[in-house]
C-alpha cells in the first residue's frame, strides 16, 4: 500500500489556521494509519512526506515539515511497537538534499530497524518518480560500463534492483489511496504502480482528516477490483483450457493455481462457481458435475 497524503494545508487554510497546524495534524494521522495497517496486516506501507517540488516552497514551510520528519523518525525507532511489530524502516528519495540533522534520524532509525523484515515502512522524501528512473538508469549505465553487467542482462529484475529501496522488499504496489480529492498520482512511485495492476482509491477528506473508515473502504474497493480481476482472467484460462479439449476439474484448477496464484482451496471453488454458471451442455457445465479436488 502506498498514500500520497494531500491538504494539509487546505485542511488548515478552511480554518483559518497556519500550514504548520495542518501539517502537526496530518504526521498525527499518519502515525493513526501506520496502526491500522498492523491491525489488517499490510506488510509494506509507503508514505509520500516530501516531493522533490516541495524544495520549492517557502523556507519557513520547509523547516516546519523537516522538524515534524526528523521528530517523527525518531519517536518511531524509539517506540517499542516499532521493535515488537519487526517495522524496518527507510527513506526513499535524495535524502542527501536533506538538513543534516534530519539525515541523522533517518540513518539512525533505519539502523535500528535494518534486521526486521514483518513490516515495512518507506518514507518517500526528497521523492521524485522520474528522478528514482533517472537514478536507476544512471546506475545499470555505471554497471554495464564496468563490466559488471551485460547489455542483455538489462531486465525488469535488474531496474527493480536499482530503484531506492534495492529491489527489496517486492517493489510493486498494489494500491494508492490519495486524500484530499486530486485525481493525480503527483509522480509517485511511477515503476511501482504501473504495469502492475495497481488500484488507485481517491477520497475528498484532506489527510488530518482521514479516518479508519476511508482507510477500511480503500482496502475493500481493492479487494473488490482483485476479484473482479481474478475472475476476468479465470474465465480467460477456462476459454483457452476448454479450446485445448481441457475440461476436468482438476486440471482447470491447477492452471488457476499456477497462473492467478491461487490457493488450492481457493481455485477449486473458483472453477466450481464458474462452471456452476456456464451454459448447459459445455466442457465447463460438465466439470461442475465432478468430484471436487483431493487436498
């Protein structure tokens, strides 16, 4: 899961507050989401804190929103839910362009955090999607110059090794919520999400309000669209499975594992459901009549 939490300062503005309350607010509620995702069991949470465009706002803002980065970095990695939970944690982005006292508590929590592996969190600062491609790219060039990689040794695997976070953990996302009405992705995570499926949940409440309902309702719209997508590309497999003559249950759902990724359980009942619902006299119709799958 990825957030690009946005209106901070539109949440601040409609009260006719200063952007530093806005943005007092909006850290309070990502450390709100940070609990809700070890609740539900999100292994891989990437915040958006600090675009490369935000280098263009006044300096006063800055120094506000990098005494909230470097405060909040080092009340996670001395939090013991951070230590009894396994978050790793690590920034994404130029954090080099950073104060340095704030480089300081993100090396220093990423230390602390660097042998955990249940959870992680990616802080997105100093963050731009093109800049992390450029970066990746400049890379592979100085490995190939080397000698250190072939040419034809240029793969996806050897970009996803490249970007902030290594290649590690999976660097594919599978949902972008943004708060605050934009229907914009602002550069973010361009590799991550595309090519890759990824479901995209806008919601109208800036960030300081964002609530456990929007985080829970972005999580079921999700679910929603994988089901929706699994069952497209089930009804394709079984299309091209009875086209070969392949009709018996077992079978279909051991396609169904290998390809979509499914569980045993979870194809068998899958095929079963689709072919309960197929026409009469089809290869599918007939398998629904099967004995179901030995486990």
């Amino acid at each position: 899961m990825a957030i690009i939490q946005d209106g901070n300062r539109r949440w601040a503005r409609r009260l006719g507050e200063s952007a530093r309350l806005g943005h007092e607010r909006g850290a309070e509620t990502t450390e709100k989401v940070l609990d809700w995702c070890l609740e539900v069991g999100v292994r891989q949470l990437t915040i958006y804190t600090f675009s490369t465009e935000n280098f263009s706002r006044p300096t006063w803002e800055q120094d506000v929103i990098f005494d909230l980065i470097a405060r909040k970095f080092r009340k996670v990695r001395e939090s013991p839910r951070t230590h009894a939970n396994r978050v790793r944690i690590r920034a994404l982005g130029e954090v080099h362009l950073l104060p340095p006292d704030v480089v300081e508590e993100i090396r220093a929590a990423e230390k602390a955090t660097a042998g955990y592996d249940d959870l992680y969190l990616n802080v997105a600062v100093a963050y731009g999607g093109r800049r992390e491609l450029v970066e990746a790219a400049r890379r592979l060039a100085r490995e190939v110059k080397a000698k250190r990689l072939k040419p034809s040794e240029v793969d996806e695997d050897a970009v996803r090794r490249c970007l902030y976070n290594n290649g590690h953990p999976k660097a594919e996302v599978d949902l972008i919520i943004r708060t605050g009405g934009m229907e914009r992705t602002s550069n973010f995570l361009p590799w991550q999400s595309c090519g890759n499926e990824c479901a995209i949940y806008i919601c109208a409440p800036y960030w300081p309000d964002f609530r456990k309902i929007d985080f829970l309702r972005a999580i079921r719209t999700y679910q929603q669209r994988e089901r929706e997508h699994i069952s497209r590309e089930m009804h394709r497999i079984l299309e091209m499975a009875q086209a070969g003559g392949v009709s018996d249950r077992e079978e279909l759902a051991r396609l169904a594992q290998r390809l979509l990724g499914l569980s045993p359980a979870e194809a068998e009942a899958m095929v079963k459901r689709l072919a309960v619902a197929a026409p009469a006299r089809t290869p599918l119709a007939a398998a629904a009549k099967l004995p179901s799958i030995k486990q």
